[in-house]
C-alpha cells in the first residue's frame, strides 16, 4: 500500500490530523487525500514553484505553517488583503480546497 | 502494488527502465507502466517531469520532441520589441533526463496505432506505450491560404507563432525596416493561440518604434469584431501609450497574400501593403493529432474528457493544450497547457494504477502581457469542473484583470516565466 508512504511523512511532521481533518469534507470517496492536497497544490507551481519552492521574484510557499496559509488565502478571498492576481484566484478556491493545498504545502520541506 | 508492478514488468521492459534510472532508489526493479509524450512544450515538458515525480520513478516516460531546445512562447514577443534575446526565452531539457529520468528521443511522431499502442517517428522508429499523452501545440491551416504553403513564401511573410527562428527573422525584418515604414499583423478569427499574444506583439513592435522609429506605424488587422483579450488595457495602451503609432482595425479576415509587394487582401475591407507584413494564419491542432485521428471538433481541435484529457473519440489516447477543444473561458496559453499537464499525469497514474482520477481537478490560468518592456497588464481565471456539465466550468467572481498597466506586474510576469520554465522543465 505504496499510498501509505505521503502520510506517514505528514505524520512524522506533526500535521497527520490537520491533513486528514482537511481531506474529509469535499473530497470525493475515489480520490486518495494525499493526492488531492497534492494536485490543487501543483495548481500554484506555474508561479510558485514546483512543489512551493519559488525559485525568484514569488513567495515559496513549501514548509509555511499550514494556518498561516489558510489565513493568507482566506484574507485574499475575502478581500482583506490586497494583490494584483491573488485576490482573483484566491476567489476560484473553495475553503475546503484551500485547506487541502495549504496541509499539502505545510508538509513540503522549506527551501534552504 | 507489488503484483501489480510484476503485472506491469511482462509489457514494459523492465531492463531497460532499471539502467536507465541508476540514480532512483525509489524506483524498485520494476516499471509501473510506459506513457510516451509527444510534444515538448509547456503541456508535453510538464507532463513528462511530473508523470516521473509524482511516480517516484516508476513510470517509464519517454518524450518525444524535434527540437534541440525549449523555446518560449510566452516573453518571445519582448525578442520582437528588442528587450530581450531568444536566449533569454531559450531553456534546455537537460534536467528532464538528468534530474527526472525522462528519455528525451530527438525526433517527429509521424504516426499513432492506438490499437498496437504504438507510436512511430519519422526515423522509423516505434515506439509502445500504455498510454499516450499528445502536446502537439497548433499547426496552421495553409489550406485556407494556398499563397503562403511554400517555404519561399513562408520566409517573406513571417508568422513567427512558434518561438524560434521565425521571432528572430522578425526581429530582423523590423531592424531592417526604415523609419516611417508600416508593420501590420494579421489576427485569425478565434480560437487561435494565445489570444492576447497578437496584441501585445503590437505593443512590443510599438515600443520599438517609439524608441528607434518614431515615424513608422504599426497596424493590427483583426478578423474577429473586436479585441479578443484585455480589450479596454490594450485600446488604452494603443490610445495613450502609442498615440499616433498603433492603429486597429476589426474586422479584417485575411482572403489572400499577394507575398511580392506584402500585400493583405481581406474579405470586406481594403486591400493594405505594409512593409513588415507578419499573417497570424488560421490554426488548428499539431499534425500527429489527426495522424492520431483524435480531432473531433471542426475538423480542428481535439475533445478530451477534464477529468483525465483523455481523447473522448481515442482510448489511452490523452491530449494537452492549445490543441484541445477548449471549454468556454478557457485559453489556448502557455500556463494552462501547464495545468492540463498536472491534471493529466495525476489522472495517468491513477489509471495505470487501476484506480479512478480525481472527479475535482482545477485549473487556474494567468497571463501577462507586457505593454511596454517594463510594464504588464494581467488577466487570470479559475476552472473548476462541473460533474453534471462533465466540463470545467470557470468560477463567477474569481479572475480578472489589472486595473491598469504597471511595473509591479512586469517583475511578476519575469517571476512567472522563470517559475514555469523551472516548473516544466527543471
């Protein structure tokens, strides 16, 4: 059960019960929760990073404390904090999605 | 897992995969499964390195591409305008062999058996695979412009819609063009690639001429009604910014080429002799998609299912960027081949896995245009798919545009550039 190898980091990490609290709400019964943090993550690589580590001129977004994430997807949602695109994509994400890629990224290693 | 990846070694030479990946621990002895990509660029380059990525090595990824080099698109235009070099756009592949293990054949898929599962290149090489993943990009539809099928024609009248030798030749064509001269392009009726890319290509050749020309003009000659993309950022730039320098014109579908005087002959609108003269011709997608018989739509563009890109029409047949079928609101870019690209190698994995895709893929799209060298107007969007509609739906309220061209987004469209290329290629 190869599925087995993401979770077991995350839990090494301290952040198995925010991953899986995370996962449960949207997420379809056919998608594995690891994968789905993964796939919504990959969403923001084009910009960010592939895997959250920018490599110039972006935030690296791999190894961020996955509440500070949250908060900073949730302030550009609502508006509350300004941007040129985010606060426009930001908008495109459902809060359970955002839960998803920020648990995905909080369990990336920081860049050096 | 384990009997599945034995499963797996009886088709796909696990021999080979071993030797080839000497560096890979996690890979095991054994392929989980062969996927040929043909086409390296944003779709084809993204999909190859996450295929290998997201499957620790375990899928055998094999990309098939003609080109020494990847060349950008996107920034390409700023090579016209002369604030940056084609080496500036220019990226290796070598990380996808070095630091992913992906097999890079230097060569041109001529022909698709998606009942062999096969591929052959023009060398004469075959290739098998469990699943194909076509990037084909567009070719253009020379038919519909019989003057410009030849190679002679095609060197006078430039397209210079794939980076490369064509945006170097143009750049020199424009230096070569004395002061008080006309550039003037012609803009296909849409779908076509990039829609705001003709735009700020005027926006570019402008801020040349502003610079080293200022009695020349630049004439945008558009098939469609009206600006296809950021229209009100792009009239104001032409208003304001390149006053006296850029004039559009709607309405211009392009008839006929007379190539010796560069001459554009329009269906409802006067004849115009510039002396650049750069036709955008009609496009659809890559050949080897109609070799691959995956082109559903018009006669043109290739209907995939969102949920994997898979071929509604060809089984294990997937097909990525400018060359799908596009849901509404969905560009022909760069950044969204990108997307397809993910979106595609996590279904892939799942499907050679014997399991279902994700039925909650989202794709994002953002697209700088730059104005001037420095300065940038945006336009982004998100796509979620929509389970009843079985097609990506884009979120109301999300997205939109700069309110106004400026430098902040110039840094962030070079920061973009460099975190895509890194993100396909690196």
């Amino acid at each position: 059960m190869p599925r087995c190898a993401r979770p077991l980091l995350i839990a090494a990490r301290g952040f198995a019960a925010a991953l899986c609290g995370a996962i449960a709400a949207p997420a379809a019964a056919q998608s594995p929760p690891a994968e789905l943090g993964r796939n919504l993550a990959a969403t923001c690589a084009n910009c960010h990073g592939t895997g959250g580590v920018s490599v110039g001129g972006t935030v690296s977004l791999a190894g961020s404390p996955k509440a500070d994430l949250v908060a900073r997807m949730q302030d550009f949602k609502a508006g509350r904090r300004t941007g040129t695109i985010m606060p426009q994509l930001a908008k495109g994400y459902t809060d359970p999605q955002i839960e998803a890629l920020a648990a995905w990224f909080a369990a990336q290693k920081a860049p050096q | 897992m384990k009997t599945m990846r034995r499963d797996f070694l009886k088709v796909s030479g696990a021999a080979a995969l071993a030797a080839a990946l000497p560096g890979c621990a996690t890979t095991g002895s054994g392929s989980a499964g062969r996927v040929v990509v043909v086409g390296g660029g944003y779709g084809g380059a993204t999909a190859a390195k996450y295929l290998r990525m997201w499957s620790n090595g375990s899928v055998d990824v094999t990309l098939v591409e003609p080109n020494p080099q990847f060349v950008s698109c996107p920034i390409s235009n700023l090579v016209l305008g002369g604030s940056k070099t084609i080496a500036d756009v220019t990226v290796s592949y070598d990380n996808l062999v070095r630091r992913h293990g992906v097999k890079l054949v230097k060569d041109t898929a001529v022909g698709v058996d998606p009942d062999k599962r096969t591929v052959t290149l023009a060398s004469g090489q075959v290739l098998g695979f469990d699943r194909l993943i076509l990037s084909p990009g567009i070719d253009f539809m020379y038919e519909q412009l019989k003057v410009l099928e030849s190679a002679d024609a095609q060197a006078r009248v430039l397209h210079s819609w794939k980076a490369g030798p064509q945006t170097v030749a143009l750049r020199r064509q424009l230096e070569a063009m004395p002061d008080g001269g006309v550039y003037a392009i012609t803009i296909p009726v849409a779908p076509y690639r990039c829609p705001p890319g003709p735009y700020e290509r005027a926006c570019q050749v402008a801020w040349y001429f502003k610079q080293k020309k200022p009695k020349s003009k630049v004439l945008i000659l558009d098939g469609n009604p009206d600006v296809t993309s950021k229209a009100g950022l792009f009239k104001k730039a032409w208003a304001e910014e390149y006053k006296g320098i850029v004039e559009y014109r709607p309405n211009h579908v392009l008839t006929d080429v007379d190539v010796r005087t560069l001459t554009a002959k329009f269906e409802t609108a006067d004849d115009v002799k510039a002396d650049v003269l750069n036709v955008l011709p009609p496009q659809r997608a890559g050949t080897i998609a109609r070799a691959a018989g995956v082109i559903t739509a018009n006669n043109r563009w290739c209907e995939v299912d969102f949920l994997t890109f898979e071929s509604t029409k060809v089984k294990n047949v997937h097909v990525l960027g400018d060359a799908i079928q596009i849901a509404p609101a969905m560009p022909k870019s760069g950044h969204m081949a990108n997307q397809h690209a993910k979106v595609c190698a996590a279904a892939v994995l799942e499907l050679l896995a014997g399991r279902a895709a994700s039925p909650t893929p989202v794709l994002t799209n953002t697209c700088y245009s730059f104005i001037t060298d420095k300065d940038v107007v945006h336009v982004a969007s998100v796509h979620q798919y929509d389970a009843e509609k079985k097609t990506m739906v884009a979120v109301q309220g999300a997205g939109g545009l700069s309110p106004a061209m400026n430098a902040l987004e110039g840094t962030y469209a070079f920061a973009w550039a460099q975190n895509i290329w890194a993100d396909a290629l690196a």
